[in-house]
C-alpha cells in the first residue's frame, strides 16, 4: 500500500514540475498576447467573422451583454465553444480580430500610447545609459588585461 501511494505521489510531483512557471509573462500590447483587448478609439479592427460568435443565448429577461473584442491563437475561433471558457466569454458576443491587425496596428499604437511594456527602457545601441558613448570601455572582469 506504502508503495502505491508513494508512486501516485512521485507522479503527482513529476507532473507539478513539467506545469511549473517558466518565468514567461506577456502583457496586453506585447506580440504574443491573447484575450480581451479594449479597442476603445484605437483603430477599427480588422474582425475575422463580419458577425460575432455568440455561444450561450442570453436568457430571456436579461439585458444582452455588450460583445467584446478578442484575440485567440489561430484555430481557436473556429472552434470557440471549446474554447470560450478560458476567456471567460461564453456568455457574450465576440468579434476575433485579426493576427496581423493586433501584431501590426493595436501593438504598435498601445506602446506608443502607454509606453513599451515588459522589457528594458532606452536602447542598447548606441552605448549604455551611464554616459559611455563609444570609444573603448574597460570593464572590471578577471579576463584578459591589455
């Protein structure tokens, strides 16, 4: 019994550790993100479907909720229904936008209106920002010394 319970516990932590965080996080406005975006007054989307997709029916008596824009990896909206829960969409109409209008219009305009989001501020071209600009910097490692 001992041993059972031992192997359905190793197994339960070999699991964990394949699922564990590898330190990714993608941000709305970042290539790569997916799920709601807030068009707001940026640019019109570019939609796949020219109606949106509406899963479950609004009950009678209810307001209809206002639909939403969305951004799903290729393939998951053609099949929605399997995939609207991870979203939390079900319940109301959704218009796809376009990869390419997310990755060529809405991600560039969100930068430029909120500010590079994720990754380091400034460029590394061009020399760092503690006032080294070109000519030959020496560092303090134990390499080779000229």
């Amino acid at each position: 019994m001992k041993k059972v319970l031992f192997v359905i516990v190793a197994i339960f932590f070999a699991v964990s550790a394949q699922a564990a965080d590898v330190g990714v996080s993608v941000t709305i406005g970042q290539p790569g993100f997916y799920g709601h975006i807030d068009v707001g007054n940026f640019p019109k989307p570019e939609i796949i479907f020219p109606r949106p997709v509406v899963i479950a029916p609004v009950p009678v008596g209810v307001a209809p909720r206002p639909p939403v824009y969305v951004h799903v990896p290729p393939g998951q909206e053609k099949n929605w229904k399997k995939y609207c829960h991870n979203y939390k969409a079900c319940d109301r109409p959704v218009y796809f936008v376009r990869n390419q209008w997310y990755d060529n219009v809405y991600v560039p305009e969100y930068q430029t209106r909120h500010g590079r989001k994720g990754g380091k501020h400034g460029s590394y071209r061009g020399g760092d920002d503690r006032g080294q600009r070109g000519g030959k910097v020496k560092g303090h490692g134990k390499g080779k010394r000229n």
